[in-house]
C-alpha cells in the first residue's frame, strides 16, 4: 500500500498514448460527434438537477478506504459493521462532511429519481463475486438520509439471476427485507427501454428505462479482470450494463465503444457518483468467477466522481496482482484497456496518473 495522495507509478503503470493510440481517440470523437441530429437527439436525453442544484464534481480525486478483518467467515461477504464504517469514512473524505445526509447530500437532492447500478454477472452462481449488499444498503440508507424517499430509490441489473448474485434481491426480484420498504428492483434483460434509439460507433441502440428514468446515477462497480477489453470497473458497469445490446460493443476489444458510449449525454447527465466495492477483486480469467485462486482479498472501498481516473487505478491494482502471481501485464497479455485513455481523451476524465490524487485511509 502506498502513501500519500497522488498514486505512484508504479501502481498506475506507464499509461502515456502512443501517437496512433492518440489519432484513434480522436477518429473516436469525431465519430461520437458527427451529425447534428445525433447532436440534437443526445442532448435532448440529458438530464436535468432539480433547480436550484449542482451536483459535486472532483475530476481526478479519488479516495480509498482500507480495514482488515472485514470478511465474514464465508471470506465472501464483508460484514455490516465493516460496510457501514468504511462507507462512512470513504464519503466523509470525499466531502469533507461527516453527517452521512450532508455527504450524500453533495450528490443527490431529496427531488431527484436515484437509480443504484451494482453489479452481479459474477456472482450469479454461488454469490461469490459481486457488489455487495451490505455496502448497497448503507448506500441507500445515505441516499434516504439526503432526503430522498424511498419510493424515489431504484436498484437495477440486467437480469435474475445476475440479481440474485448481489444477494439484494432473489431471482424472483424479492427484496432483501433489511432494506427499506419502498425501494424498487428491477432487472431489464437488455430490453427494458423507451428512449429513442441514437447511434454510437455506428451501431444504433438504446439506454434502459431505469437508467434513463433516473435523473441521478450512483453507480457501485467493482475491480475486475475482463477476457474481451481486459479490465472492467466504473466505466463499462454502465455502459454495457444499461444498454439493450451490449454485445455488440464488444468488437475491437470494446475500445473505443465503452468510451463513446459513457460521452453521450444521457450517461454523462446521470452518472454522479462512483463507490467501488473492493472487498474482493479478480485479478485474471474475469469477468466470470471461474477460477477461485484468481479471486482474492483486497479489503477496500472507494469513491470518486471520476470514472476514468477510478478505472486507472483498478488497473493498476489489477496489473499489480498478475505481477505479484507471474502473470502478463494486460497490455503484454494483448488485453490493455485502451477504452480507458480515450475515454479520458474525450473529457470523461483525469487519466493522466499525475493528476490523480488519491487519498487512503486505513482504519
């Protein structure tokens, strides 16, 4: 672990484009910004704050909150206690506000519609790898104390059992009882939309209804090992977890099609908070929990504003535990996350690892 707050090298890795790599991402803008009905119909998809409000934006700050001992004796599933104090710590840093209300309260106003993105395609068989429930109920319980009623809090997946694997609801999408009672779960198996179709990397889809409902996002990722784009976190849990055909934005490793998704405005409106579950990460063989010796301990939560910045150090940390267990770097594995740099390149955020500032805390 490292001290400090700007993450060294050595984690973050040698991240500078290459020249090519440049000239891609901006044939990627140019692509994301041609036409101007596409324009037109992107920005009409924006949300809009309750008047009055401005959500908290910190580009490129990020804060990581560690503890040891927070797994239950399964080795799974943190505990509540563990959940709730490091949530606590995490956003008091990022806000500066200790009343869980006022922290939450930076991100989220008592009028907007608040969807909750967690993700469980590798938990579905056995829980074994996914957002955890215990951090997505303290995360509502922040919500509600912002002054957001329950009935104004949505949690959506995919599907079932992808659900299920988060252990918030049954396949059935009945609702752990120690939540609320009020919240909404649901899942969209890829169809579940009314938005008009736009175009991104030439390919027409659609963002799912409790995605484009909302008219504020928090989205809780986790850090993750990927065989098709080498690494998922913040960036693909909403891009690919909220459109009706994420399949086909898999060409090309998905890159530059996770960044130009995450450019459009409907994502960019929405999406105000990031929370990374690191309880557990997968190092190699992801996104699915195929390999138990790949899935190991990591005892730790994040928060930011940032996706990009966010993406770069679970990046980091994955290279890190392939380095420590002999195994290629992503990029020597022929998987380097290239969505990730232009990504940054299109303004979604810090992906310079000098301009990161992150501050850990270890409890």
């Amino acid at each position: 672990m490292f001290k400090g707050r700007t993450a060294p090298a050595a984690l973050l890795g040698d991240l500078r484009p290459s020249r090519r790599d440049f000239l891609g991402a901006l044939a990627a803008g140019a692509t994301l910004l041609g036409g101007g009905e596409a324009l037109a119909a992107s920005s009409s998809l924006a949300a809009r704050p309750p008047a009055g409000f401005v959500p908290l934006s910190i580009p490129g700050k990020i804060v990581k909150v560690t503890k040891s001992n927070t797994l239950q004796p399964n080795g799974l599933w943190p505990t509540e206690a563990s959940a709730k104090v490091m949530l606590e710590r995490v956003m008091t840093e990022l806000t500066g506000l200790s009343d869980m209300g006022a922290a939450f309260g930076k991100f989220v106003h008592k009028d907007d519609k608040v969807a909750i993105k967690p993700n469980g395609i590798a938990g579905k068989q056995g829980a074994t790898m996914a957002t955890n429930k215990e951090l997505v109920l303290e995360i509502v319980k922040g919500v509600m104390a912002a002054g957001v009623p329950a009935t104004n809090i949505t949690i959506f997946e995919q599907y079932p059992s992808f659900m299920a694997g988060t252990r918030i609801a049954t396949k059935s999408l009945v609702l752990d009882p120690a939540f609320p009672a009020g919240i909404t779960v649901v899942v969209h198996e890829n169809k579940d939309a009314s938005m008009a179709e736009i175009k991104v990397a030439g390919v027409m889809t659609k963002f799912v209804r409790p995605f484009t409902e909302a008219t504020a996002v928090i989205n809780v990722g986790l850090i993750k090992d990927h065989s098709i784009c080498g690494y998922t976190g913040c960036l693909k849990n909403i891009t690919h977890g909220s459109t009706i055909n994420p399949h086909a934005f898999h060409e090309h490793r998905a890159s530059p099609q996770i960044a130009e998704l995450y450019a459009q405005d409907v994502v960019k409106s929405r999406v105000r908070l990031h929370i990374i579950d690191g309880f557990k990460v997968i190092y190699d063989e992801g996104p699915l929990d195929t390999n138990k010796k790949r899935r190991v301990p990591h005892e730790a939560v994040y928060a930011t504003t940032d996706p990009v910045a966010m993406d770069v150090v679970g990046w980091g940390v994955i290279d890190q535990w392939r380095k420590d267990n002999s195994l290629p770097t992503l990029k020597d594995a022929d998987r380097e996350p290239t969505y990730i740099r232009i990504a940054g390149e299109l303004g979604l955020g810090m992906y310079d690892k000098n301009r990161i500032r992150m501050r850990e805390v270890a409890l």
